[in-house]
C-alpha cells in the first residue's frame, strides 16, 4: 500500500534493497573484434577513418569522455591486437582504457573474455558495439536509470519498416505486429550479477544470442526498453559510412530530424 511519504518520494528512492546506480561504478565492454564481412573491403569496419579517425576510436572517446563510466575495456581482433593499440587508444588521451582484451570466435564470446577481464568484477556493466560512434552521455544515463527495478535495460527505437517472418523457400510465414516491434541498439546495461550469471548458463547449455539481453531474458530476467535514437547507427554495409559522416557534419539532430523523434510514436 502507498502511503503518504511514498507518494512524496522520487520514483527512483521506491526500489529500496535493490542495487542503486551510482556514479562511477559503471564498465563499458566494447566489443569491436569481428570481421566485418558485409562491409567488404580490406580494412575492418572498426577500424575505417570516419573524420580521418578510426570508428572505434570515436566510440572509445566518447564512453571514456562520460562521467558514469569507471573503465572502458575494448575487445579487438587478437591478430590485431597491437593494430587496435596504436591506431585507437595511443594518442587518444583516453583515461579509462587500462585493458585491451582479445576477441572471440562469436560476439558473444567476444562480449565474455570482456566480461572475464573485469578486474575487479561488480558493479554496472554495459555492453556497447564499437561500431556505433554516436552513443551519447544522456543514452548512458537513461540506461542507469531504467535499470532500477530491472535485471537489464536496452535502448531501441520503433520499428519503421514492417517485418515479416520468411522461411527458406522465400514464402511469407506471418507478418508481425509492428506496434510492438522495436529494433535494439546498444548500449545494453545490467548489473554484473545479472550478466555473469546468465553468461553462466548460457555457456553451460550452449545458447548463443544476438545480443546480451537476449541471454538474461532467456533466464527469467526483466529488460526494459530505453528509447534511443535512429542516430544511433550501427556501421555495417558501405552506405553506413555516408550516414556517419552526414552525421558527423551536421550532428544527430540531423538524422532525428529526418527520422521523427525515437519513442514518440509508441
Ligand atoms: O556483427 P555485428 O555487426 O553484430 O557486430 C557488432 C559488434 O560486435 C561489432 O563492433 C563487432 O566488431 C563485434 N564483434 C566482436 N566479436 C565477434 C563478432 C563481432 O567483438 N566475434
């Protein structure tokens, strides 16, 4: 029952005895260690000069740049380990890059030798794409935010397109409800209890998701959706580096422009 002081208080004071987001105590795990086929070309995506600097080394920047953040531990290509040092973290004056890790075979195995290299383990652990260059400080906030009450927290903007289930033969199976459908971004937030131990049993039975809430959902955890951005861009096929430099000219606002405001239509 609420009470009169309840009513008073600040919604985030009401989740009491739950972990509370606090300043610093946050580890971005950047996963930045695949191969990048669908961009073609011989350079790796993470790797491609956006502005004349690699698009990892923007996103590294920016998470490092952020209050929030205590570490940023990027996971790169071992065979390029030494590469990824030189190009985007030396001369980058980045404070909270002390670790580079090597990556896996899979995102997720990427996302888990991140996970394995915290040190010490705990807190907020956030799991961001290297490849999204326009994550900003007021993403990270909603997220530490929304994590109050719940086992995760992503962001997503609603999807604009109408998706429908196709089977192999090319044959429409169903066409889904595009009012509940969102597409999911990064960066993905959970405390680390919740993370390590879905990555626990994930490993233990074999499962492999396409992202990190995927594996706290499948355990019973809760996972609120943040609206985010369309700015928020995943660099993956050629024409994904002219959006990010449209971006990078003419700043998100741009792009929120062309796309409506994430959220609102939900
Ligand atoms: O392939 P996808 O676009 O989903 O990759 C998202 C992020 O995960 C990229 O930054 C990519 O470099 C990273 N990744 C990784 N290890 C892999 C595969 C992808 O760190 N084995």
């Amino acid at each position: 029952m609420s009470t009169q002081a309840d009513a008073g208080r600040p919604a985030a004071a009401k989740g009491a005895g739950r972990p509370k987001p606090a300043p610093m105590s946050v580890t971005v795990l950047v996963p930045a260690a695949g191969s990048g086929s669908r961009m073609g070309g011989r350079v790796k995506k993470q790797f491609l000069l956006l502005n004349g600097m690699p698009v990892l080394a923007h996103t590294l920047r920016r998470l490092d740049d952020m209050p929030e953040v205590r570490e940023v531990i990027p996971v790169v290509p071992e065979a390029e380990l030494e590469e990824c040092l030189e190009m985007c973290v030396d001369g980058q004056g980045l404070k909270k890059v002390r670790r580079v890790v090597p990556g896996g075979r899979e995102r997720q195995d990427s996302v888990r030798n991140g996970l394995l290299a915290m040190e010490p383990p705990g807190g907020w652990v956030m799991v961001h794409d290297g490849v999204r260059p326009f994550v900003t400080r007021e993403m990270v906030s909603a997220l530490i935010l929304a994590l109050d009450g719940c086992d995760g927290a992503v962001l997503a903007v609603p999807a604009k397109d109408t998706l429908k289930e196709v089977g192999p033969d090319r044959l429409v199976r169903r066409t889904l409800d595009r009012r509940l459908l969102w597409h999911v971004q990064t960066p993905q937030a959970f405390p680390y209890r919740v993370i390590a131990e879905a990555f626990r049993k994930a490993y233990a039975e074999g499962f492999y998701g396409t992202d990190e809430a995927s594996l706290v959902e499948r355990y019973g955890g809760s996972v609120r959706v943040v609206a985010g951005s369309y700015a928020n861009i995943k660099i993956t096929t050629p024409e994904d580096m002219i959006l990010a430099e449209a971006i990078l000219a003419g700043g998100a606002g741009v792009v929120e422009m062309a796309a409506g405001k994430a959220g609102c239509e939900k």
